[in-house]
C-alpha cells in the first residue's frame, strides 16, 4: 500500500507521470468521471483549511467517488481524546483512501503505520505539505514548459512555510535548479532544509533579505504568507506580517515570463493589482489543485486511466 507523507515518497519518475496524468485529466475531464465510482475518500482535517479540503473534495467527486470526514478537530472524537492511530484504524473501515491535515508534525506519518488504507500527508504542522508541491510542479511545468534550469525565488516565511519545505525538496531533485531565499533574518528557512537538501546536493541557493534586488534574476516567484498560527508572540508576528508585499512595482523589475505562484491564502504579500498581471498563476495554481489531487487520487489506489473511445484524440 502507497502513502504521501514526505514528497520524496513519490520518485521523480513517479510525479513526471502523475503531471502528465493531471494534464491528461485537465485536456479531458469528463474522461475520468466514474473512474473511482464506489470509492471513498476521508478527509480528516484537525486544522482549518479552504482550498486542500476542498480541492480533495472536489476531484473525487470529479471522479464520481464519494467524500466524508470533518473539517475542524472539534468535531471529531480527538475531543474526547481519542488517539490518531486509533482513528485511522477506524476510517481505514470506512473509507478507500484518507486525506489528513495535522497541526503536530509528523501525525499523518505516525496515522499511515497503522492504516489499512493509503494516507495522504494534506499539511502537518509547519514541516510538509507534498500535495501542494504537486499543484506547484504542476503550474510550474505549464508555465514555463519544464521542472530543470530554473531560478526560483521564494519569498516571505520561510521558516514556517510547509510548502517552501516541500518545494525545495521536490525540486533539488532536478537539474540546474537555483534557490533565492527572500526573507526576514528570523524567518530563515530552517537548518534541517540547508543541511539535509541544500548542501549534500550542492543545489546552489543564496538566503538573501531583498525582494526588489532579487526580482530580475528569478524564472519563478514563489510568494507565502507570514504563518500567524506558528509564532510564538503575536508582537513578532506584526512586526514582519508585512515585510514582503509584491506591487505593480517591483513586477517591473522582474522578467516578462516570470511566474508568480502562491499557495494562498494571500493576506497582504501581494497586491491585488498584481491579479491582473498575467504573470499571476495562483489562481490557476488553485485550478490544478484539483487535477494533481485526481491524478494522486488514481495513482495510490492503483486506478488505471478509461480507454480513449475510438477516433478520439486524432
Ligand atoms: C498553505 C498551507 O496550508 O500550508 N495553504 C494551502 O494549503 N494552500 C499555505 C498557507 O496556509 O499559508
């Protein structure tokens, strides 16, 4: 049985054919409609959430499968102080494949031990968050027509920034990629992301505090939100919410191809002026959301893409 925990769990091979599934899935979506018809999936999320909920909602229903599950711990039995691997073992009866968001790291690994059915990692504290990465790859790919010989940038918090862990990790494992780390000193990406990914690859990256002075060099602008829930003090927080905020302005400065990705939720890290620009893909980066979520859905349980019918795609 497959799980995504890390975003390593999948190889490089594994996720250049679910992108390719996830495109095939976004050419021809009435294609895939009843592929998992009869199937469940679970989405236990302890931690709030709008798009991964529901973009996990969404593409099973898009394959004609069903959903259930919680979307707050309050409403689920860990108030009674019931244990995740005594849950899982009991969702594992219910449904066919679970999706599970944890503000402890580590949970959906510590769930996956004791499945009976594949656990997808939907963001675990401030350590990873691999399905999010697939939506990143997935809008990078059509962007820019390839994961190798890119400068990304990534910018705001990141230190707490699951995704930007998940983003790294993914993408050092493709050649001639560059890292600009743009961040407040506090807000470094933490050591285990240097000495784990970083430094035993050779991954050239730079950690640098300039958002403008960066701007030029960079194929893709990976914008995140300052992680208010992770601070410590408040007072911290409101002192670097707003260090980053991308304007028309320093658009200017960037490349005419450049690509802007975010995770969302924005708060303040981008001008909405900046939606116009058709530089801006974290809208359709949302879109694929749902496509990569489809295609991982299929992969883990083993699902088979239907036939083309005849004379189609000709
Ligand atoms: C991200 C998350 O939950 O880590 N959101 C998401 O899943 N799209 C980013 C964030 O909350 O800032």
């Amino acid at each position: 049985m497959r799980h995504l925990i890390d975003p390593l769990d999948l190889s490089v091979e594994e996720i250049d054919a679910l992108l390719a599934l996830a495109g095939d899935i976004a050419a021809d979506r009435t294609r895939y409609a009843s592929v998992c018809a009869g199937k469940k999936l679970a989405t236990l999320f302890y931690e709030p959430s709008t798009r991964t909920r529901l973009s996990f909602e969404a593409a099973m229903l898009n394959l004609g499968g069903s959903v259930l599950g919680f979307a707050t711990a309050d409403s689920s039995s860990a108030t009674k102080g019931e244990s995740i691997a005594d849950t899982i073992r009991v969702i594992s009866c219910y449904a066919d494949v679970c999706a599970m968001r944890h503000p402890k790291e580590g949970a959906p690994l510590r769930a996956a031990r004791y499945s009976g059915i594949p656990v997808i990692n939907a963001g675990d504290g401030g350590h990873q968050h691999p399905t999010q990465t697939l939506t990143d790859l997935m809008t990078i790919l059509r962007r820019k027509g390839r994961l190798s010989n890119l400068t990304i940038g990534l910018c705001g918090d990141l230190k707490f920034g699951r995704t930007v862990h998940s983003l790294i990790k993914s993408l050092a494992r493709y050649e001639g990629i560059r890292f600009v780390l743009i961040s407040p000193e506090e807000l470094r990406v933490p050591d285990y992301v240097v000495n784990e990914v970083l430094r035993p690859q050779n991954i050239p990256y730079e950690e640098v505090t300039s958002l403008e002075e960066s701007m030029p060099k960079l194929d893709i602008l990976y914008m995140t939100r300052v992680q208010r829930e992770r601070f410590f003090n408040e007072e911290d927080y409101i002192r670097l919410k707003d260090t980053y905020i991308l304007t028309p302005a320093k658009m200017a400065l960037a490349k005419p191809d450049m690509a802007v990705l975010h995770p969302l939720p924005r708060v303040n890290e981008i001008a909405l002026e900046v939606d116009d620009d058709p530089r801006a893909a974290y809208f359709e980066q949302a879109q694929n959301g749902v496509y990569v979520r489809m295609a991982l859905i299929m992969t883990l349980l083993g699902l088979a893409a239907p036939e083309r019918k005849e004379n189609e795609g000709c």
